[in-house]
C-alpha cells in the first residue's frame, strides 16, 4: 500500500509558501499527497491589476489552487466548502458560513470526513500562531489537531505524526526585515516564529525549486504586482530570506502515535530501521 500524507490548511496559497516543497518531495517518491483547503479563499485581495476586480473569487482561486496541486504533482484539492474570514476591513463578522464563525467541532467532524476515506499516515497542518495569526489558520489548526486525536473513530491504526508548518524567529525577523508591508510585519517573532532546536523536521527541498516556484505562481490573484508576496521567485537575488523558502521548510511536532527518531528528521516519514 502507498504511503499517503495530508496537508490541512485554510486558503489557496497557504499551501505553496511552507509547503510546496514537501508536497512536491512526496508526490514525487510515488506517495498519495491530499491537500484539505477549507475555504476557497473568497475574501482575499486581488493583486494583480489585469484580472477583472469583479469576478467571483472563490472560483478564481479554486482554479488557481488546481493549477499549484498539478505544479507539486499532487492530488486535486478537496475543499471543505467555509467560506474566508478575510482581514481588516474585509472581516466576514456577519457571515454564518466564514470559517470565524464556524463551530470548531463542525470544521473537524467535516476534516474527519475526508480522513476517513484517505487514510493518511502523516498530517501537515499550521502551527498554534498560524503563521503570522490569520483567524482562519488558527481555527484551522485547532480543527486539524482535535482531528487527529480523534481519527482513531474513523481509522485503524490511526495517523502516526501530525506536522506543523513553522518558521523559526530568526526567519521571521529576516523576512519582516526584507519585507516590511508582508502579514508578518508588526509581529513579536520570538512568540509567531521557534527556535531551531524546536524543529522536529527540515526538509531540504532545493531540488523542487521549480515545482514549488509554479505553485505559488499558480496562484496569480495573490501574488500580483500590488503583492507582498510579488516576485517570490526561486531566482530572486532579493534577499535571503526568500531564497531559504526555496532550500528548506521546517515543521514543528503537533501530534504522535508511536515512536520518533531524535530530532529533527530530514523525512516526515522517517522511522527507526535504516
Ligand atoms: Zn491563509
């Protein structure tokens, strides 16, 4: 039976930045890679002054989400059907079905749904600060934890290793430093970002630099001219802190059933028997 891993996360995008390598790694070794995304990211700003401002969002970004699965070689996304919370002035206050507003058990009976059919041995999902503290992320992270203690009710074994997607603070102070109008400026780095010696795994992905590139490319609505996220490429001479993204991703431990070999592990998968 093929190995299989899923990703848990809350928009389109969310998955490409902290993860298209990994996702990319997998897929290519031959395993069964899922990405839950439980929204389609109706809220978010569109960047990119040539698409039409009035188009439905959700579809767009659905599309665009596609287009990174099919970059990383992974499975079509599979959405949970919320809806964005969005962020300042875009806040879904009055909106019954933004993810904010959503009972936590309902978001992890429906994640549970899907791993009921999936079967996963591994999980990815945000970290406790979501980043850089998205309420979508947070909620997400919630759900996506409370799922895989409770996955035992809809598999056996259930999930052995549950992942979150981390950045350490020295990178966080990095990036805010290169980028000041990015979600992670104004953020306490020694509270949303880890130390080193937090990691439980780091996966050296510069061998997917293209891959992971496409994907966030993919998605074009977010990472326009009028973009923070603007010219994240594997190329850029920029700054290091955007080249790092394209040579490791880093997680943290969220969950274990079984044993872990020392910390960190260059594989999620990685057991005792070399
Ligand atoms: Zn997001």
């Amino acid at each position: 039976m093929s190995k299989t891993l899923l990703a848990i996360f809350a928009h389109p995008d969310d998955e490409a930045f902290g993860n298209g390598g990994t996702l990319t790694h997998y897929a290519k070794q031959g395993f069964k890679v899922y990405l839950i995304c439980a929204t389609r990211g109706e809220s978010g700003k569109i960047t990119d002054p040539s698409i039409d401002p009035n188009v439905d969002k959700g579809k767009l970004r659905e599309e665009e989400l596609k287009t990174a699965c099919k970059a990383m070689g992974i499975e079509a996304p599979l959405f949970l059907g919320f809806h964005d919370s969005g962020r300042h002035e875009r806040t879904q206050h009055g909106n019954d079905k933004a993810l904010m507003n959503v009972d936590e058990l309902e978001i992890e009976r429906s994640i549970l749904a899907h791993i009921a059919e999936i079967k996963p041995e591994i999980m990815i999902s945000f970290d406790p600060h979501g980043i850089y503290g998205h309420v979508d992320h947070i909620k997400v992270h919630r759900a996506a934890t409370a799922a895989f203690w409770s996955a035992d009710s809809v598999m056996n074994p259930a999930p052995k290793r549950l992942f979150y997607s981390a950045m350490s603070s020295e990178r966080m102070r990095v990036m805010q430093a290169a980028r000041p109008n990015s979600p992670l400026s104004n953020l306490d780095a020694g509270i949303y970002g880890v130390a080193e010696a937090s990691f439980a795994a780091i996966m050296n992905v510069s061998a997917y630099k293209a891959e992971k590139e496409a994907a966030i490319k993919a998605h074009r609505s977010q990472v326009g001219p009028q973009s923070s996220f603007a010219n994240a490429t594997a190329n850029t001479q920029e700054n290091d802190a955007w080249l790092e993204m394209f040579q490791r991703e880093t997680f943290t431990l969220g969950g274990l059933r079984g044993s872990f070999p020392a910390m960190p592990v260059n594989d999620l998968f990685a057991s005792h028997e070399k």
